[in-house]
C-alpha cells in the first residue's frame, strides 16, 4: 500500500479546491479534515462529530456537509458496507479500494492485488472513463466458518 502524504499536502489540496469551488474557508471544516486524517482506518460522521465536541461548537450538519466536500474533494472516499450506515476513509493516494467482508461477524479486511487493479485498468469501457473504483467480496472468515461446522 502507498504511504501517505504529509498532513500539510492533504491541507493544501483541500484549500486549493475550497477556493476552485468558491466554498467558504472555515476553521471547522478544517478541524474535520484534521480530524478525519488523524484515523488510521474506517469511520463515521457520528464518530467525527463526538470527536470536536470538547474542541468546536459544530453541529452535525456541518460534519455531514463538510464529509460530503471532502467526497467531492476525493480526499475521502464512502463506503455502505452492510447497509445501514455509511463509513469512510481518507484517499488523497489511493484509486481503488478492495475489501474482504465476512457475511459472518462484519469483519472487514483491506487488500491489494496487482493483476485485479491491472486487469481494472486496461479494461476499456466505451464512452466511460474510470477514475477510482471499489472492490467488495463477501465470504466467510475463518473463525466464522469454524463456528458454522459446530
């Protein structure tokens, strides 16, 4: 996996397309990306939300709005896994994303394959271009698939 950019050049990139789309430059919505590129793995806008409240006075339309800013932004990326609520994860670096969920316990697992980015990459899909994607296999773990023969 690719290491990550220093937190500064994250910071930059959000100013930069803050003032492409003319939105507004506000201290909470930098302490949300902040926030955000502070977690090592998935999470929620209630969870961001918790996070600033000791910090900042900010509601959580203003954490669900700026999410959404930084989706555009393409420095988080969303993802409805079971269904029920959406989770995220930065992406400043990352173009493709792929997952092993266990239908079991929930259990999610980030990986990496060279010949199914590869394969992704030089597939042409007439009149589409493609600029980032998701991969999501369901199965079962191992510790479910054990518990499942008792």
């Amino acid at each position: 996996m690719k290491e990550e950019p220093p937190y500064e050049t994250v910071r930059q990139a959000f100013s930069d397309f803050l003032a492409e789309k003319k939105y507004r430059n506000t201290p909470e919505r930098y302490a949300i990306l902040e926030k955000v590129y502070s977690y090592d793995g998935f999470f929620d806008a209630e969870m961001i939300f918790e996070s600033l409240q000791n910090e900042y006075r900010v509601s959580r339309a203003t954490v669900y709005n700026t999410l959404e800013i930084l989706s555009e932004a393409r420095l988080i990326v969303s993802h409805l896994f079971d269904n029920t609520k959406v989770r995220y994860e930065k992406c400043f670096t990352k173009k493709s994303h792929h997952f092993l969920i266990c239908s079991g316990c929930g259990k999610i697992k980030e990986f990496s394959d060279k010949q199914i980015s590869a394969a992704i990459q030089v597939k042409n899909f007439k009149g589409f271009e493609i600029s980032h994607y998701t991969l999501t296999l369901y199965g079962w773990c191992n510790k479910c698939k054990r518990m499942m023969k008792k």
